[in-house]
C-alpha cells in the first residue's frame, strides 16, 4: 500500500471544476492512461441507469470499488462517455505532492480535498451541496484505500453513506447512489516479470529463489515467512492455523495493545478495522500536534503511527484470494502489494499492456428518513452488495 504522510493536512482544495478544461484535456489524459498506467482499451458498460439520473436532475453519487491507482483515469472515461465531467472526493496528500499547477489541473477536472483520518467538515459540506445542487455526479471511492483486490470488495466505510443520507434529508430533489465497479485484466501476460519480482521478494528475506515451485506455491510461502516476522516482532512467537486467522490476530492485537495505551474503550466487535485505524490515528496526529518538534514524546506517536498502517496493510491481505482463483490477474495484484509492502516501493510498477472494465448498476433510492436507526450502515451494505455483485458478473 501507498505510505502516505500522517499529519494534520496543511490546508483544503476545493473543486474549481470546469468543464471546458475537462475537455480540452482530454487528449492529455489518454496519453498519460496510455503511457503511465498502460491502460490501452476502457469499456464502460450500462452507462444507461447513469444517463437516466442525470436526465431526471437527481442528485448522483457515484460508488466504484478502489482496487487500482489508474481508476481515475477510467471514472474519467466513463465521464467522457456520459457526456459530463464527474467530482472526485480525493485524499489530501494526493493535492500535497503535486506542484500548483498540478493542484489546480485537479480542482478544474472538479477533485476536492478530504483529511480521510478527521473530521472533516469542509469536505462533507461540499459533498452534500453536490449532492443538493450541482448537476454533475460526485465519485468516492467507500473503501478508502487502493487495496489491489480487483475481484473482491473491502467492507466499505460509512462515511459516503452518511453524505448521501444528509444531502438527501435537505435536497429539494432525490439523491441516489449508483453502484460502480471496475476490473483490470492483462492483454500482455506479465509471468516474466512476476518471476523477476518474486526472485526479488525471496531475496530480500534472505531466501534462495525457488523457481522449481509454482508461482502461487512460492506466493504462500513468502507470505507465510513474512507473516511470521512480524509474528515474532509483535508477539514474541510465530503463530499457527490458517493465513487469514493469523492475519486478523495480529491486527486485533495490536490495536487492542494501541486501544489500552490510550485509554479507548475495547472495539464493538462490529466495527471494522478501518474505523478502528481511523479514531486511534486522529488520537495520535492530535497529540503530535501539541508537542514541539523536539520533543522526546513524539517518537512514541509516531511509532504508533506505524503500526497502524502496518495494521492496514494486514486488512489488504484477504490471505485466500490467490488460492481462491490463481488468475495471473490475482497473483499479479498480490505481488503489487509485496512490492509496495515489503521492498517499499511507492507504487508497484505496471508490467503489461492492460484494459479495464466499467460496470454501473440500479441506482439505490436515497431515504430523506436520515435519522432512522442503522440507516447509514444499511444503505453502506446495499452499496457494498452491489459493487460485489456487479464485479462478479464481469
């Protein structure tokens, strides 16, 4: 996964979203989509139930699985093919690392900034006066993160639900939320390089490469010999049983250790771990906050900080979706997330030619009713179900 800066954002950017910039600039996009992302071919299928929203003046929000760094790029075909640019509820560290000229390239193809980690009430103001008044489509990405799961949901957070459930309440016209899903597939197979990559992999653990196994084979055994370094680093002792419960312990126990220090009552077992991460990180940026640069304490927080990001990366890994369908697409994806993970690598590097499909769903009626119990988790597991169901008939 992407190592973001942890801080308190340095400022909010707004939309400044303009159409004609949008199209001028088109070109410009296909040529990066084409040249940074490899991504040759776009088919935007069912655009129709989008259409129909727009010719009916709804309020439109656009809810697509995260699985890829390159979603932009296709949200922004399926725009060129709708005939209206979209807005983007974007992270704020992807405005900090661009230079001005770059942030405001974003703001006019209508990208605002969102503090993912706070409260930010800047953004879900701006978000529901979309949602309210303005006649283009707002996309968020629900699960939050780029996870490098393209056939699989994450559990989405509440947090797009509740901007929907409270443009709605006060919109003089009906909101609905329109499910997206997007899935990559190689058109050059990439085996060469995923070999390359897993030498690499085995390599940095001080392993021989084993390429007398299969690929899925030396997948598992890495992630095993990974798992049980951190096992060691965090609880003293490698762990039995199944990947996937090895993996959900360690997170549970190091959030719970996180929680005790910081005086948080222990998780409702139906909270994920997402919104587990996000209220002990607000803690711990609120706390750097009050401290001088200089100041011994900080070192403890931003400790801290690191192991909830370790945290979420451990949540990325399903722990059976190679095994599930060894797809050169799913082997590839997971040995992104090695390659991001465990050698460090910013963003994991493209290694073919690729094409990416765009599925819109039914639009799901947002109820006016925001105050009923449950509402916004009811109406985030109807959106969640959809994406699912759309990717699977892909």
């Amino acid at each position: 996964m992407n190592r973001y800066a942890q801080q308190i954002p340095p400022r909010w950017w707004p939309p400044k979203l303009h159409p004609f910039w949008v199209w001028l600039w088109r070109p410009l996009r296909q040529r990066m989509q084409h040249r940074e992302q490899q991504l040759m071919e776009v088919e935007v299928r069912q655009p129709g139930p989008l259409q129909a929203a727009m010719e009916a003046g709804q309020g439109i929000l656009i809810t697509p699985n995260h699985s890829g760094h390159a979603d932009a790029h296709i949200m922004y075909n399926a725009a060129d093919q709708a005939g209206c640019p979209f807005f983007f509820m974007t992270a704020w560290q992807v405005f900090a690392q661009r230079t001005r000229i770059g942030q405001w390239i974003l703001q006019s193809h209508g990208c605002f900034s969102v503090d993912r980690e706070g409260t930010d009430l800047t953004a879900f103001r701006q978000a529901t006066q979309i949602l309210q008044n303005r006649p283009y489509p707002l996309v968020i990405f629900p699960e939050g993160e780029v996870y490098h799961i393209n056939e699989r949901v994450t559990p989405f957070r509440e947090g797009a639900a509740t901007i929907a459930l409270t443009a709605a309440k006060r919109a003089a016209r009906e909101v609905v939320c329109i499910p997206c899903g997007i899935k990559y597939q190689y058109l050059d197979d990439p085996t060469d390089n995923l070999l390359a990559l897993m030498d690499r992999l085995e390599e940095e653990i001080f392993w021989r490469p084993r390429p007398d196994l299969t690929l899925p084979q030396r997948i598992y055994r890495f992630a095993e010999g990974a798992m049980a370094l951190k096992e060691l680093e965090f609880l003293g002792h490698t762990a039995t049983g199944p990947l996937p419960q090895r993996i959900d312990a360690l997170a549970d126990h190091i959030l719970n250790e996180i929680e005790e220090r910081y005086g948080i009552e222990p998780a409702d077992p139906q909270r994920q771990i997402p919104e587990r991460v996000k209220l002990l990180r607000r803690h711990a940026l609120q706390q750097l906050a009050q401290l001088a640069a200089g100041d011994a304490g900080r070192k403890a927080f931003q400790h801290d900080l690191d192991d909830l990001f370790l945290v979420v990366q451990l949540f990325s890994y399903p722990g059976d979706y190679v095994q599930e369908r060894p797809t050169i697409e799913r082997m590839a994806e997971t040995l992104d997330k090695f390659e991001e993970d465990v050698l460090g690598v910013y963003s994991a590097a493209i290694r073919g030619r690729r094409r990416a499909t765009v599925v819109f769903g039914p639009p799901i009626p947002v109820p006016r009713d925001r105050k009923a119990k449950g509402a916004a988790a009811e109406l985030t597991r109807q959106m969640e179900q959809e994406v699912q169901r759309l990717l699977d008939g892909m």
